[in-house]
C-alpha cells in the first residue's frame, strides 16, 4: 500500500455522491416514517464504514491506473458496477420514486443501490491489493445494505 492521491478513488467518490445528493431532494414517499427505527448498530457500521472508505480511496495511489496486466480486471469489475449503480440511479429518478423503487434490484442483483457501490468498493479493494479499503467496505455492506434488505422487508 503506497499513500497518495488517487485520482480514481476521486472519480468513484464523485460517481456515488452525485446521484445521493440529487437524491436528497427526491427521496421516495415516505421514506422518512422507514429512518425513525432503523437499527442503531447497522447505522453505527455504515456510518463508520462510509468514513473510511471515503478517506482510503483518496488517500491510497495504488487504486490509480496502472499497466494492463489480469490485475486490471479487478478494476474493470469494479467501474462496470458502478457504471450499473448510475443506470439504477436513472431509472430510479424516472420513477414515480416510491419505497419499491428505491429499494429494488436490477440484473437480479437485490436492493442495488446499496448493493452495486459496496461490491465496486470491495473491486476496488483487491484491485488496488488494499485490505484496509476491503475491511472498510465490508463495514459499510454489514451497515448499508443491512438497513436497505430490513426497509425492503418492510415494505413488502
């Protein structure tokens, strides 16, 4: 692992932050009655597993492009999801924006908004050989994607 900038990591933080703050003016009918009880140890792990995945793909080059070599796989696996994660965002703000919407799956991949940035970061992870970003992504899917899956139970 090599401190330094990474320009990468830059680019997935901007892909994921977009969509999330247009999100902050459309968030799906009652959305907010679903918030008041989630589980305070899912948000305690993505809360800290946001934090750090976003100061470890800043400060690591190693996520930066290299020369192809089968290593560059990973990386590519990781851009497609998150190019994935854009198409779900589209078609969720084409949406009538309801409570199944946001929480649904696309490609048979389950509530995938939450889903899609988790698994690129864990790519993104072992593209860059960097356990601290692995262990940090799988902080945020425990937290993340566990408050997601108990929403969309809910609304079911």
């Amino acid at each position: 692992m090599h401190l330094g900038f990474s320009y990468v990591g830059l680019i997935f933080l901007v892909m994921l932050m977009a969509p999330n703050l247009l999100w902050t003016k459309r968030q799906p009918q009652g959305y907010k009655d679903y918030v008041n009880h989630e589980s305070k140890l899912l948000l305690a792990f993505e809360r800290v597993g946001e934090a750090l995945v976003t100061v470890l793909v800043l400060i690591f080059r190693d996520f930066n492009l290299s020369p192809l070599s089968p290593w560059s796989l990973w990386l590519a696996g990781s851009f497609l999801l998150m190019v994935l994660y854009e198409l779900w965002w589209v078609r969720y703000f084409r949406s009538e924006r309801t409570m199944a919407d946001f929480y649904s799956s696309i490609l048979g991949i389950p509530v995938a908004g939450a889903t899609l940035p988790v698994i690129a970061c864990l790519l993104l992870a072992v593209y860059g050989k960097n356990p601290l970003l692995f262990a940090a992504g799988v902080l945020l899917g425990i937290g993340h994607i566990g408050i997601h899956l108990r929403h969309r139970r809910e609304i079911q």
